[in-house]
C-alpha cells in the first residue's frame, strides 16, 4: 500500500530508496551508527527521518532507540522535537534545504538546550557524481531547491561546533561527528 507523500508531489524530495540508492544510503546509515557509542543506551534524533530507514535499520539493536522527527506530519513520531531527549541528533542531507538563518538559529537552540548532544550530520558534495547519480536513477528531483551549498554548511557548523570525525561516502557525501565548542 503506497503512502499519502507518495501520491503527491514529493515538495520536500525525500527519498525513496531503490536497489541501487538503498546501497549508496545504506552505506551511510552504515557509517553513521559506527560514529554512536556502542557501551552505552542512547537515544538519538533522526531529524528529517524522511521514511525512518535509520531507525528500520537499528529497530534490533536494544541500545539505540531512535526518534523520528519529519516536517511531513505522516512520517514523524512527534509533533515537537524539542520536547525529546536525545544523546545524538542525526540528519541526513537536510540542512541543504534551510535558510542560512533558519540553520543558525537551530544551532543556538541545539547549544543552550543540548549542549552535550553529538550532531551526526551527512552533506551532500553536490558535485557532478551527484548529478550524474541523479541522472541514472531517473530522480531528477533529487539536487532541487538547495538553499546552501555543502561548503556554506559545514561552515555554518563549524562556527557554533568542532569536527570530531569525518567520512567521505563514495565521493558523493560527508558524514561529520560534531561537539558543540
């Protein structure tokens, strides 16, 4: 049964993900649970959880419980994240589509409310293996309606948090580990 997002146009490009997307966003889901403290329970905030792969992903893992928070009302757990209680805040090519003001003022709200939390961040490169992906997988809606660039992103991070690690994901993204400074 197709969900109501699928019937209309998809105005926030989440991703549905195919055979070969599935690999490509596997890998970084992949990447981002190595980045979470295995020793201990967390909770973690998948903001802009799209269709809630991450927490599909780790639904068996008894240590990390996910919350997922999306713009679209269908696909989110709660009405209000900043009501939630979170170790870690991950979001996956999300940030492209927001404000450069929108974004820092999230950013102050994250540092005087969670200012021990770790952001897991993945940005698209937005190059041309990007394009060239979007292109042979017929989504020619995957690199729209951009607000910042990969390196307007992380410079915005980079000014409120410090990079504790970061992985390359086949040339197409980035996935930080950030602490608030």
């Amino acid at each position: 049964m197709e969900s109501k997002i699928s019937k209309k146009k998809n105005q926030f490009n989440i991703t549905r993900h195919g055979v070969i997307s599935g690999l490509y966003f596997n890998t970084i889901f992949n990447n981002i649970i190595e980045l979470i403290e295995k020793d201990k329970k967390v909770k973690i905030l998948d903001f802009g959880c799209g269709y809630g792969y991450l927490k599909k992903k780790l639904k068996r893992n008894k240590k990390m419980k996910v919350i997922n928070f999306d713009i679209v009302k269908e696909l989110t757990e709660v009405d209000d994240w900043k009501k939630v209680n979170f170790d870690y805040f991950i979001s996956t090519q999300v940030f492209v589509y927001f404000k450069k003001k929108k974004l820092v003022k999230l950013l102050m709200y994250l540092k005087k409310n969670y200012p021990r939390v770790k952001v897991i961040l993945t940005i698209t490169k937005q190059g041309w293996l990007n394009k060239l992906g979007a292109f042979i997988l017929n989504e020619p809606e995957a690199h729209t309606n951009f607000n910042l660039s990969a390196n307007e992103e992380i410079f915005i991070f980079s000014k409120y948090m410090k990079v504790i690690q970061k992985k390359n994901i086949l040339f197409l993204s980035n996935v930080y580990l950030l602490e608030f400074i």
